[in-house]
C-alpha cells in the first residue's frame, strides 16, 4: 500500500514539476531550484521514514 501511494505521489509532483516548468520556464532557475530542493528533501524524509 506505501509503495503504491508513494509511486503516485511521484508521479503528480512529477508532474507538477513538469507544469511548474513549462510555466514559468523564463523564471525556473528561482522557482525550479528551490522546488527541486524541497521536493527531494521531502522525498529524503519520507525515505528514511
């Protein structure tokens, strides 16, 4: 069950991402960065959980 929720939480924040970068790709070295930052820190968190 955890390894499925985790497979679709990557998935949207994936693809989140992937919006977030289309969007704003004349921005993405700010907002990108820091997004990417915190989602593999996120990520880091819930891997040692």
């Amino acid at each position: 069950m955890k390894e499925t929720n985790n497979t679709n939480m990557n998935r949207m924040i994936l693809f989140f991402i992937m919006i977030i970068l289309i969007s704003d790709r004349f921005n993405w070295f700010d907002e990108g960065v820091i997004l990417y930052l915190f989602l593999s820190y996120f990520f880091y968190f819930q891997q040692g959980l």
